[in-house]
C-alpha cells in the first residue's frame, strides 16, 4: 500500500500589501425579440442597444426548421469543408459593424443570403439567393477591440498550450442559479511538475514553494472568485490530489507507476465534489475517481461512488502524458476524450460517463483519421481540445492541436448510441482557421491540403482551445496567426471572421512569440461575463511568462426571431388579442412588471427560469378573466443575472427575457 503523504498550503500574508476588487465593466447586447420581415427584397433594420463597452458587432441569421424538415449528412462548400447533420443552419453573415455605447444602432438587410466562396473570394462572404420566406432565428454578437484587456489573475493560468484545457470558469451555484463571483478553477497537470513538485528520487513528496510565478504546485485543484485582486492568493482554495507521482527507473524512464491528472470536472450539483482521470501514462489507461474537496489539505476519494476505477483506454505508446485526455461536461454527463498519437492507429474516443458512475458511451471519433493524408503528422486528430457547458446542454466542441478539423457533437446523440453524433465539423476549404493552407502549393490538388510548417508559414493556425457562449456561438483561439487571436463560428460551423485584440503584440522571431494560447468564457448574465484570456506577448518574455496569468475582455451576444409577415397575419386570427408585454423595467433591480393579454377566459401560468432552463419561481398559475393583466416578480431573493419568463395561457404560450441587475 503506498504512503499517502498529508499536504498543505500556507499563504503567507503580509500587512503591508494591500488588495483592489476587479470591478469589470461588461459588454451588453440586447435586440429586438422579434422582426416582422416581408421576404421581399426590400431593406429592414435590425436595432442593437450597445451597453458597457464598445462593440466590434456581427450579425447572422439561422433557419428554424421543424425537426424533420432539417438537414440530414449534408456536406457542402469548396472541397467539402463543410458538414452539417439534424442542425438548422446559417443563410447569411453580415459584414462588421463598429458601434460604441449606445441604443438604437442598426444592421440592415435586404432579405438576401450569403455563402463563403473561399476558393476565389479568399474567406469574403459573397451574396448567394434570396432567403425563402418563413421563420428564422438571428443572432448579433460582439466583442471589445476598442480596450486592452483587464488584468483578473497573476497567478492562475487560463491557458496552457498544447495540453488540454484544466482552467475554465465556474459559473453556477449548486441550485443552478448564477454565481455571483464566477470562479477560475481547475487543476495542474504534469507539464509544470517540475517547475512545483518536491521530489526525492523522482517522486513527489510535496509541492516545492506554496506556489510560483508559473501557477499552483502540481496536481493541486483551485478555485479563485472573480473580482478579487489579481494577486490575492488568499482569496483562492486549494486541495491536492495525493497519489499522482512521476517516478522514474534507473535509466531515466518513466515507470509503470507514473501518474499523470486529467482536467478535473466539478459535479453541477456539489461543488465540493469533483471527477478525475488518473492515467497510468506506460500502461495505456487511466481510471477515473471521484474526490472531496478539502480544503488546503488533501481531497479525499469518494469510496461509495460505482465509477471509482472505471478504465478510460489509450493506443499511444506514451499514454496520454504528451498531450493528455480532456474533460468537461454539460450538467447531464460527464465527458472525456482519449487522444490519439500514433498516425498508423486509428484511435481518438469520446468517452460519456453518468454522475453516476456508469460508462454509456465509447466513441471512436472515425472523422478525425485521415489514413491518406500526404503528410504522416495529420492522420490522426490527436483530439485533447473538448468543451461543453451547462448554459448550452447536449453539445461539446472538438478538436486537435495536429489536425485541420474542428468537430461538433450532440452528447444527447452519444448518450443515445446514436450513429449520427456528428452535429456539423469544418475543415479546410473555407478560409476560417485553414490550418497549414500553403499558398505557394502549384499543384490545386493539395493547395488546401492540411500541409505541414512550422510558425512562419502563412496562416499554420495551430489550434488551441474552442467554445462557444450561452447561445452557441463558437470562438477558438489559434496560435501562429500573427495579430489575429480569435475565430468566431456560427452554430452551424461557418465562419464569421478573424478577430484581434487592440492591445496584441506578435513577434516572429520565435515560435513562442507568436503563440497567443487558449481562452475561456463566461456567459452567466453576470458582470464577469466576457472572454478570459493569456496576457499580451511580449519579445522578452516568452511562452511560459507571457500567458500564465489569466485577463478579460468583454464579450457578448444576443438573439430574436425573424417572422414572415404573412404568418403573423395567420397567427394573429388565430390568436386574436393573445400578447406578452416585454418586462418594465429591464434590467430589473430588484423588481419588474410583467404584462399580458389574453383572448378569452382561462387557466394561466406565469413562470420564471433561468439560463439553464430550470424553473425558479411561479407568479401565476390560476384562471384569469379575458383582457390585459400584469404581474411584478420581486426578484430581491435571486442572484443577478439572465432569467426567462413564460406566459401560457391554453394553446398559446411566449418566453421572454429578462435581466436581473444587483
């Protein structure tokens, strides 16, 4: 039995230091929730209310589709980039518009769609058809360009390179409402044990310094609220996961004892309570545990859980101690995805687990081995980027650091042994993150071929981490793109644009200097909300300095519903006077009146929710009379942040959104 040794953390604190709240300002977007659009060809504006910050602003529009009526294997675009699967998907993609703070800004269209013709228009959308008359979901979005990033951790990394993502946000309460003060947390993996550990002949007895410039000891979990002073380590918790080591033989070689830690996943429910892979990196497995948090001592493993040991496989001969499984879940399941190393072994699996204990899905993800690729380095997707998020269930975003394929699936699929998991993938052929494209290749065969080179190649895009906000909006962050340090996709996987940061820096000199590393959001509908990521390069500091520390930029989005006129006009007979009123005030603080009419006499239901579709409070639930009525929802004892309300009455039924400021 091996000896567990007792580790604690003393922060030492002195009285001279003093501490400064992080008191960001956010970014809002708010829209109309509903355009009455004629479809023919004439101009209609579309209003945005810009608060907080200014806003770099995209617009995008989505069919809505019936189920069946959706589009099933359909692969589309200039050499097939693109694949979409039971998903609506987007018909047009404005241009950028530049707005500062202010409301009544507008975005026009003529009803027309928009395609991307990247073989001769070099990613320029190109106007296609003019959009069929019907139903239509749109979506604005935007970021800051015009403010330099605000400093939030000095001593939490959000980014670190090539490894899977072990920093991300915590956004929600145990009961599912907003936190307050979102966390960063996560944990430390291997890459930096070095830097941390104490070890005696290779193993680790403890961390070496309570915690350095890199980040906390290794295999140590954290949790930091947001809106503390970014070097406040006191306003951190920490526990350590006693038992991983990095033992060595007598030739320098790892031994079959060596232990490496997957991204930690907190469970949705407790939020001392957390999952973990221990891979057993010379074996080719892992098992994953389920731990107590303790607080500045050791976690503990939870001995009743059914799934303690559940072996999570690997064909590397390194195990996943290169480049590491990655880990997330969606409130439903948890999710692991073993990479694959060897280009001659088909193996990159998508692992779906209950809280549980019990493995339900073991996918190989077939579309991320491409055995005839003419570079051997690209045969296989060794996928260690994975994201999912409990404000946008049943979806995890995919991809490889070494592979030209960002991959999304329905984890609800998955769940259900569906074949048919993929959602929609994007690959070369479209512009948008083309990794590797070499625009001097001659021959148009291989032009957009995954092509290998190293940071100085034009547009090498090496991929780091991908998400995507609360109404599906994908970002990823690539490396070796010069100044650019985003790509934003629509739901469906098309490209929108390529986006800079006012204060990014690059050097080309060294690769480091031109590595912008990974990000993480926060989409909770409370004032942290925005995009966490790495500091500005600097020509000095390289990798390691320059993105162990985490930083904000605003960021949102918001979304309504394009109505065909001709279908309100039959929705209207049918309805007659039924209507909801948009709540007054919005943002609310704490209260807010809610008005309705109804069309005849009856039962009613007046329900809020919040962003993760839980029912929070009930205003009404009794017979009405016929006419105009309203309802103030006193939201004193809520968190601040988004909430939804439903007024059904009968057959009819309209959700609305509100905000709840503090």
């Amino acid at each position: 039995m091996k000896k567990i040794l007792v580790v604690t953390f003393a922060i030492m604190m002195f009285a001279s230091v003093s501490f400064a709240a992080w008191n960001p300002t956010a970014l809002e977007i708010t829209v109309n929730d509903e355009i009455i659009y004629a479809f023919d060809g004439s101009a209609v504006d579309f209003t945005v209310n810009i608060s907080g910050k200014p806003s770099k602003t995209y617009l995008w529009i989505n069919t809505r589709l019936d189920e069946a009526a959706k589009p099933v294997n359909l692969v589309n675009g200039f050499r097939g980039w693109h694949y979409v699967n039971k998903i609506d998907t987007t018909v047009y993609i404005s241009r950028s518009y530049d707005f500062g703070i202010g409301a009544g800004q507008t975005i026009p269209w003529d009803g027309m769609g928009s395609e991307n013709t990247s073989e001769a228009y070099m990613g320029t959308i190109m106007p296609s058809a003019r959009v069929a008359p019907g139903t239509y979901d749109y979506y604005v979005w935007g970021y800051d360009d015009k403010n330099p990033r605000e400093n939030v951790c000095n001593f939490i990394a959000i980014s670190f390179y090539w490894y899977s993502q072990y920093t991300r946000i915590g956004e929600w309460n145990n009961d599912g409402t907003p936190r307050a003060n979102p966390y960063l947390w996560g944990n430390v993996c291997w890459m930096y044990g070095d830097l941390h550990a104490a070890k005696t002949d290779g193993v680790v007895t403890g961390p070496a310094d309570p915690w350095l410039a890199y980040g906390p000891p290794v295999w140590t979990a954290y949790k930091f609220p947001l809106g503390s002073d970014a070097n406040d380590m006191g306003a951190m918790q920490t526990t350590f996961m006693p038992g991983f080591n990095g033992n060595k033989d007598e030739e320098g070689a790892p031994s079959a004892e060596q232990l490496d830690t997957s991204p930690v996943v907190f469970d949705p429910d407790n939020e001392n309570v957390f999952y973990c892979l221990s891979d057993y990196v010379t074996q080719k497995r892992g098992n994953v545990y389920k731990w107590n948090w303790v607080t500045a001592g050791n976690a503990t493993v939870d001995e009743t859980w059914d799934g303690n040991g559940l072996e999570i496989d690997t064909a590397s001969e390194r195990g996943m101690g290169e480049y590491y499984c990655s880990s997330a879940t969606d409130g439903n399941y948890i999710f692991m995805t073993s990479p694959g190393r060897d280009a001659a072994i088909k193996w990159d699996k998508f692992y779906t687990i209950t809280f549980d204990g019990e493995l339900i899905g073991d996918q190989m993800l077939d579309d991320f081995y491409t055995p005839d690729h003419p570079n051997s380095k690209y045969r296989n997707g060794m996928v260690n980027r994975m994201f999912a998020a409990i404000n946008y269930p049943n979806t995890a975003v995919m991809g490889g650091e070494q592979h030209c394929l960002m991959l999304c699936v329905g984890t609800d699929r998955l769940a259900n042994n569906d074949a048919d998991y993929v959602k929609w993938y994007n690959g070369n052929g479209d512009f948008f993150l083309d990794a590797s494209w070499n625009p001097d290749e001659t021959d148009a065969t291989v032009l957009w071929e995954c092509n290998s080179g190293d940071y100085k190649t034009p547009n090498m895009g090496r991929r780091d981490e991908q998400w995507f906000d609360s109404n599906g909006v994908t970002v990823h962050h690539p490396d070796f793109q010069g100044l650019m340090s985003i790509v934003v996709y629509t739901q469906d996987g098309s490209g929108v644009m390529y986006g800079k940061f006012i204060d990014d820096t690059v050097s080309m000199s060294t690769a480091d200097g031109a590595k912008k590393g990974s990000g993480q959001p926060c989409d909770n509908g409370t004032k942290y909300d925005g995009m966490y990521v790495g500091n500005v390069l600097t020509e000095t500091g390289g990798y390691g300095a320059d993105m162990q520390s985490t930083n904000w930029i605003a960021m949102d989005s918001a979304t309504g519903v394009i109505t065909d006129v001709s279908l309100v006009a039959v929705e209207e007979e049918g309805q007659a006077a039924f209507s909801v009123a948009a709540a007054y005030p919005n943002p609310a603080n704490p209260t807010t009146t809610i008005g309705f009419t109804l069309a005849k006499a009856g039962h009613v239901s007046v329900d809020i929710y919040n962003v993760a579709g839980q029912k929070v409070d009930t205003l009404v639930n009794s017979e009405m009379s016929m006419g105009d009525h309203s309802v103030v929802w006193n939201a004193s004892g809520f968190s601040a942040g988004v909430y939804f309300y439903t007024v059904t009455s009968g057959d009819f039924s309209k959700t609305m959104k509100v905000t709840l400021l503090k």
